[in-house]
C-alpha cells in the first residue's frame, strides 16, 4: 500500500511534518510494509515555511532583522537552492506573538523587518520569493517593509518621514529611485479583505493587535490617503483587491511595491509540492489539522487536499483533535477521525497530542484494513 500524508499543523501543539511524522509511526506499527509519501501543507500562515521546507528539501538560512517595534531580533527562512527561491514568513519579524499584550502598538507597529528579511533573500541571488502572510503585529499598509526595500516616503517639504502608521497622514510622495531590483514575488494569502471599509484590515483585525475605536478611525483614514497617493504616482488602483488587507495592509503594499501575486496559500504550498502528481501516486491520503469545522471549508489545508484526492478518485482520511459534526465538511472525507481517545483536559490534549495520533492512526490501521486483508 502506498500512503501520502498530508497533514496542516496543529496549531499550538505540532508542525505540520510532525503530525505526520506522528501518523507514520502509528500506521507503521500495524501495517508495516506501507510505502509512505511525505507532504506536509499549510495556508499561508504558521507552519508556511516549515511545511515547504521538508517537501522542497530546503536549508534555514539565519538572518538579521527587526521585530514590528524595531527592537534587533534573529530570523530565519527557506532556502531551495535548486530553483533558487526563498521561502519567507510575515510573522517570522512583523508577527503578533514577538509582542508582549503589553507593547501592541497600532501607530507605531511596522514591517521593516519583513522588509529586510526580503531584502536579505533578492540580495543571496534568489530569484524567486515566496511569502506567507498571517499573524502580523502590523496595520501599516506595507510601508515599513518597503522602506527597508528602499523605498522613501516624504512629506510635503520633502523630508523623509520614518515608515510607520503615524506618519501615513504626512506623506505626500513616495520615492522609489532607491528601490533595489526584486525577482518575483507570490504572497501565499488566505483572507480575501480589501484594504478599507468595513472588512478592511484597519477595521476587522487591527483591534486584536491593540487598536481602540480611535485607532480604527485613524488608521482607516491613513490608509486610504496611502491609497489615493499610490493611484496617483503609479496609476494603479489595488485597495479593493481580494487580499490587500491581509496582514495589516502588507497585501496591498506588495501589490503597489513590489508587483507581486497573490495565491491562496494552499493552493501556492500544493503546487510546489506537486501534490497533485503525489495524491495521484497514492492509494490513500491521509490529512488533517488540529480542528475539523466550518472554517476548513473556507481554504484550510485539509479541505483542499480531500479535492484532490475525490479528483483522482483516491480514498482520504482527516485525523483532528476535535470534529465539528457539520454535513458539508463530513462529506468531503471518506472518514473524520477524532484522536482522542479518553478524557483529558485540553492543556494535556495539546501536549500529547503526537501519541494521541499515534494510536489514532494504529486504530484506523487496525480496524479499517486488517479485516480487509489490505
């Protein structure tokens, strides 16, 4: 029998590869003659580059950058020297969880270091960049990331002004003569926001980085003078574009910077895993992320891999921590399978959450196939 897994992460517990990682030692165990295919996934947050990693046998390549702050902190990403693509995460610099509850500052927090990080990759020779976007401490439009890129932002006397929200009000030209080449670039975005109005980024996901009903206000004002400037110089409209909003604008400035693309994350992982070649190799898949629910079905991993497999008429399997007993999602797998096997507290859940998919896998191993002589 030849078994893919291709598992999303459980947020908060395991990597992507190491529920597979898990899932191959419970299935082994019983059904040991099993060839197995690795293909971690992800969307295009948490777990993007770790996912990417192991499927595109790249190298984690250390560099130094800032977090949302500006504060000095040492970053990582993904190296394929092959085709020479970098493989970025936002939040690997610009993220949320670098933030004490404490320090979220909506008006100052930036992507500078996003920037660098990006700036690090064009400048090692990549000619390709791959960037996941998600879990931003940001809502700064993608300014900072572009003044690391050399980009500045100018105010009415022509002086510089530093690449943070609060000072979006005061730029009145933006000066690219500075800029360094950049090879292509495709943003992994799982969220269709524009950049403004009521499902913008200022209003729907600036409050969980600490903005109040002021902040909102202001960064909603800022970031549509930021948008009207860019028309101007450029001629080019991007604030109503599925995925400008995402990350706290970094979508939108991408687009207006960088010209990049955008790609559901799933769909962006799945392509350069070729995962389509290996579902069609495989006699069945196995996928899953820590939650089953009505949120899969909006360009999670495990839903996107179950398309697949129904295309190629292979057989899948969802392993979850919890199961949302919703009509549509069930449809979509020839079987949901909860891990948990007694009570347990969700704090114990999560840690041992590598053996409980391990005597998942041995059960759906056991009572599934054995009977059947497979």
């Amino acid at each position: 029998m030849k078994l893919l897994l291709a598992p999303d992460k459980f947020k908060g517990s395991l990597s992507a590869p190491a529920v597979a990682e898990a899932l191959q030692s419970g299935w082994r165990s019983v059904l040991p003659e099993t060839q197995f295919t690795f293909a971690p996934i992800a969307d295009g947050g948490e777990g993007f580059c770790e996912a990417l990693a192991k499927t595109l046998d790249g190298e984690w390549i250390h560099a130094a950058s800032v977090d949302a702050l500006g504060r000095s902190v040492e970053c990582c990403y993904v190296w394929v020297a092959n085709t020479q693509t970098a493989i970025l995460e936002m939040s690997e610099a610009s993220g949320l969880w670098r933030l004490q509850p404490s320090e979220r500052d909506p008006r100052r927090a930036n992507t500078f270091g996003t920037g660098l990080l990006m700036r690090h990759a064009a400048e090692r020779g990549a000619k390709r960049i791959l960037l996941g976007l998600g879990g931003s401490a940001t809502t700064d439009g993608g300014i900072g990331m572009a003044s690391a890129l050399g980009f500045r932002f100018l105010s009415a006397t022509g002086e510089s002004l530093d690449a943070v929200p609060e000072s979006l009000p005061s730029i009145r030209s933006i000066d690219g003569a500075q800029a360094i080449p950049l090879p292509q670039i495709t943003a992994a975005c799982d969220v269709a926001n524009p950049l403004l109005g009521p499902r913008g980024t200022a209003a729907v996901f600036a409050p969980q980085k600490g903005a109040s009903q002021d902040d909102v206000a202001f960064l909603e004002a800022a970031l549509s003078g930021l948008a009207e400037l860019s028309l101007q110089t450029s001629g080019r409209d991007f604030h109503n574009t599925p995925g400008a909003g995402a990350a706290g604008g970094i979508g939108f400035g991408l687009l207006a910077f960088c010209r990049a693309t955008m790609e559901p994350g799933f769909e962006l992982v799945a392509n350069a895993a070729g995962l389509a070649a290996k579902v069609a190799g495989a006699d069945l898949v196995l996928t899953g992320e820590g939650r089953l629910d009505s949120q899969t079905l909006e360009g999670k991993g495990p839903a996107g891999v179950a398309a697949l497999a129904r295309s190629h008429g292979k057989p899948v399997f969802a392993f979850a921590g919890s199961i949302e007993e919703h009509p549509v999602l069930l449809e979509r797998f020839d079987a949901a399978i909860p891990i948990i096997d007694r009570p347990v507290s969700l704090e114990e859940a999560m840690r041992d959450a590598a053996s409980f998919l391990e005597r998942a896998a041995a059960r759906t191993a056991r009572l599934v196939f054995r009977p059947l002589n497979l």
